[in-house]
C-alpha cells in the first residue's frame, strides 16, 4: 500500500481509496477495543491508521533520500541528496574539491552520480545563491488535523468507508455504527419474545432502546452497556416483527404488525402512477413551476435527502394529502423532517402551535410522506389549498405545526359540487376560510363522501390522463372569461379526483395539438379539439 502516493497534493484524502489493509486494521481495533464504534469514530481510526503509515514512509524516504540540496549545505562523501529542481531525483556525492573561480567567493564542488548513472557537478558551502531561498520542506498529510481533514473531506471519506464496510462480512452494522459479528452477545429467542410482550402492552412502542433493555433487566452483570445495547439492537433488527422507528443517532422500535395501517401501506389518494420523462426540452419556466408545486412525486431520493437544514417552511395541502392527512416529504418539507439512516418508518410528532397538544405521526420515507394528521386538519378546517408552516425544535423527531395565520372570514374559491352520477361541478362560491390559503389551489369540499365514492368507482374503470384532464380544462375555463386555464389550478382540480403528478400532466398538455399554451404557465383548448 503506498500510502504516500499523491501526499505532496493537498488532494490525498479526496483521492484516498479504502484498501483491505484499512478494513483490517480497523476490524482488529474493533476486537481490541470490544466497542461498538459510528462512522465518524472509525473514519477517526483510519485517518490515525494513514497517517501513522505516513510517517513511516517519509522517514523511510528521507533515510533513502537524505535532505534536499541547497548550494549553502556542506555534504560528506557518499552521502545522499535529493534535488528537487530535478524532480526529486537522489545521488551520491563520489567527490569534493575547491572551486577555482577568482571572481567568486570560495566554495566546495560536489560531484554527485545519479541512479541512472549520470554524472553533474554541484556548489556547496554557497552562501549567496537563489536556491538557498526556497522552502522544500512539504506539507504532509500526517500533519493535518482530524478535525480539518473532517471538515474538508468528512462527507466523502464517510461516504468511501461506509461502502466498504458493505462490502465485507466481519463487521455488522446497526445504523451507523459497526461491530464484529462474532463478539456479540448472544440473545435467545426468550428474551425477543418479552421484548414483543412488553411492545405489545404498549400498544405497539414506541420504546428506545434504553427503556427496552432496563425493563427486559439487561445490564445488571456486565460493565459493557454499549456492546449490550449493540446486540440487542442487532437482534431485533434481524427479527421481521420488530421495527426500527427512531431518527439518526436514536434507536428506537415498535411492533410492525401494530404499526397504523397508512403506515404499512400508501393510502388510496397518494398512490399514482410513476411520472413518465417528458421526451422534449422544457422552458424554464415549467422547471420552476414543477419545482414550487412541491409534489412528492416529482423529485428523486436523492434530491430530497440532499435538502439543507431550515428552520422552518411553508406548504400548501393538495387534497390526497388533506384527504389521507398527510403531508409530502420533499427538498422543500425534507429541511424540517428528521433523517434516518436506516429505518423507513420514523415515529414522530407534531406540537400544534396555538394548542400546544401533542399531535403523533409517522414519516413513511420510502413514500415520501408523513401521515397522522386527519384529525387536525378537520380540528383547524383546513382545505385543500390551506398552507401550514413547519418549524423545527432542538429535538429532530418533534416539530412545531400551524395553519398560516388568516382572520376567519368568506372568501370566493373554487368549490366542487359531486352530482349523483358522480359528475364533478366547479362553482366560485363564497365559503368560510381559517387559514391562509393558495389562491389556484384553494378548492371547497362540502361532500367528502360524495368524492371518495367518484375514488372507489375509478378504481375499477379509470379515463386516459388525456381525457380526464380535457374534461377538467372544459370545466375549468367556464371560470375565465378568456377561457384559459392555469396550469395550477389545473393540478390542484386534477388530483381532487385523480392523484396525478406534475410531469405527467404537463407531458399531457404540451404533447397534444388539443391543448395551447398561451404563455404564463396558461393553457387553452384548441379550436380544432
């Protein structure tokens, strides 16, 4: 392993690649230590481990090498020398005499032969000479500080050791935090079904971790808590009724088969169809429409999970998510929700601003959503089209809700009207609102049932995309004397009865010869159509 390659350059770390050495080394420390360590603590570990490596190269270089020429050193015979004007090459001085040159002050002549056999002439003893100025010692990594190689090239050497952790089979992982497998404590099935026992008393959990090793009485003989609590967070994780529920860093786990049924599977209002790429290039202007419309559906992973903190954001409720009462997890929302490393399903909770009360829910991350929040909605009547504000609290499973401050009055939205045949009206009616609202997305809902009966049938027989959205936009333009349509209003109109994402609905629009668009994110139904 040659651990000094590209040590000169301030780029070792980002350029270091993790060899079986490193996984070796830190596997033993781990025996050693018999402490489960995170990944911050062993990237600690293997950053010591380098630079240690380091240090013994470069001082086994410089006793092959010797120290850098400078015309102002005297040598001996046969000692080494590195020149660094000669890209570092080393030679031996095989001679020495006096210089014979009246119009300079007297120095030495070195005769120095190379490794490749050639051989030059040098100065010593020269005092007044350029290269006497320059400064040939390097920068090594072995000196820099744990801290700033963390703060510089944490993120990526976390990343490169993460990876290569999976990629072996010694050590085991729970969360972010590594140990190897054959040091655990062993725990029988016994004490997992006392586990399930005192879960299931609880109504499910959740129970930290902590709580749940005092009351199974682990512990009591053994000076090792965190090897202990490591095991048993590894046995329940490799038990399919027990689920993992806590935000990073925090281990908390509830019973899978007690966990809500919105969390177990996506409601009905939220599930769509995967949004199909839009084949021709876009404006601008639909990029950043897509963007602020905040659909969960229309932004991968990894965008949502690269979301910078924030301390507190705004949505707006589309009516899946105030039907289900829900919220979306997107970059937006993603700057107040917890992360988790691991766990899909994070307990969470809410504490309503005015109130004060506790609201509990769960953020179901491979939706992208956080559910537990019907009775709210319909507690603060909220609509679709309502905007809530989120703010974070120093605890990063609990957050801070409330409906955008407006005074109660009446105000002309939209509201749909549902005919028995299950045909959908839109009026401009005067209705009572409670909270700030999205002007294109505020939509009244005086029959709920009425609409979740237009749900029930669809799921049997649903229209083409295309004709649902020709029979919105004929609905929508008898609101506007120019006869356009918004192209949020008609997202909003669309997913009341129909979860129809962004992307799919604008490839409708700008696809089709039936539809125009008139500019300003309006749209317009051809003559032709």
């Amino acid at each position: 392993m040659d651990v000094l390659k590209n040590n000169k350059t301030f780029n070792y770390w980002d350029k270091l690649e993790i060899e079986p050495a490193d996984l070796q080394h830190l596997s033993n420390y781990l025996f050693e230590t018999e402490l489960p360590l995170t990944i911050q603590e062993l990237c600690k570990v293997l950053v010591n481990f380098r630079q240690e490596q380091i240090r013994r190269q470069e001082a086994a270089l410089e006793a092959h090498a010797g120290l850098a020429y400078q015309p102002k050193n005297t040598y001996q015979l046969a000692d080494k020398i590195r020149f660094p004007e000669l890209d570092d090459q080393i030679g031996v001085v095989t001679s020495l005499r006096e210089s014979v040159n009246p119009a300079m002050p007297p120095f030495q002549v070195a005769e120095i032969e190379f490794e490749d056999g050639t051989i030059r002439n040098f100065a010593t003893q020269l005092e007044d000479h350029r290269l006497n100025e320059k400064d040939y010692s390097q920068k090594s990594s072995a000196d820099e500080s744990f801290d700033a190689i963390m703060l510089l090239h944490g993120k990526q050497l976390q990343q490169k050791l993460r990876a290569a952790l999976d990629n072996q089979s010694e050590l085991i992982r729970i969360g972010d935090t590594w140990f190897p497998q054959s040091l655990l404590i062993d725990l029988g099935p016994g004490h997992l079904n006392i586990a399930e026992a005192i879960l299931d008393s609880m109504s499910g959990g959740p129970l930290s971790i902590e709580e749940l090793m005092e009351q199974l009485e682990l512990g009591a003989n053994t000076d090792n808590k965190k090897l202990l609590a490591f095991s048993l967070n590894y046995a329940l994780q490799e038990d399919p009724r027990f689920d993992e529920v806590g935000t990073t860093g925090k281990f908390s786990w509830f019973l899978r088969r007690l966990e809500p049924e919105e969390v177990q599977s996506k409601p009905l209002y939220l599930t769509a169809d995967e949004p199909k790429p839009i084949d021709q290039e876009l404006p601008e202007e639909f990029f950043n429409l897509l963007y602020d419309l905040d659909d969960e559906l229309s932004f991968s992973i990894e965008e949502i999970n690269d979301a910078e903190r924030a301390e507190t954001i705004s949505l707006t409720l589309t009516y899946p998510h105030w039907r289900s009462g829900s919220l979306p997890v997107t970059p937006n929302t993603n700057q107040v929700f917890p992360s988790a490393l691991e766990s899909q399903n994070v307990k969470i909770a809410f504490i309503d601003e005015q109130s004060q009360a506790m609201i509990s829910a769960w953020l179901v991350r491979e939706g992208n959503y956080v559910i537990g929040l019907r009775d709210w909605f319909e507690e603060k009547n909220l609509i679709p089209g309502s905007i809530i504000d989120i703010t974070a609290t120093g605890d990063p499973g609990l957050m801070k809700i409330s409906p955008q401050r407006k005074r109660t009055n009446k105000e002309w939205i939209k509201t749909v009207l549902v005919g028995a045949d299950g045909g959908m009206v839109f009026a401009l009616l005067r209705q009572p609102i409670y909270a700030g609202f999205n002007e294109r997305m505020a939509i009244a809902i005086p029959d709920v049932a009425g609409l979740d009966a237009v749900w029930k049938a669809r799921q049997s027989k649903t229209p083409t995309l295309k004709a649902d959205v020709m029979r919105m936009m004929t609905e929508l333009s008898k609101l506007n004397n120019q006869r356009h349509v918004h192209f949020i209003d008609l997202y909003a109109a669309m997913n009341i009865f129909r979860r129809t994402t962004p992307m799919d609905l604008l490839d409708v629009l700008i696809s089709n010869e039936d539809f125009f668009h008139v500019g300003d994110n309006y749209f317009h139904i051809t003559e032709k159509a």
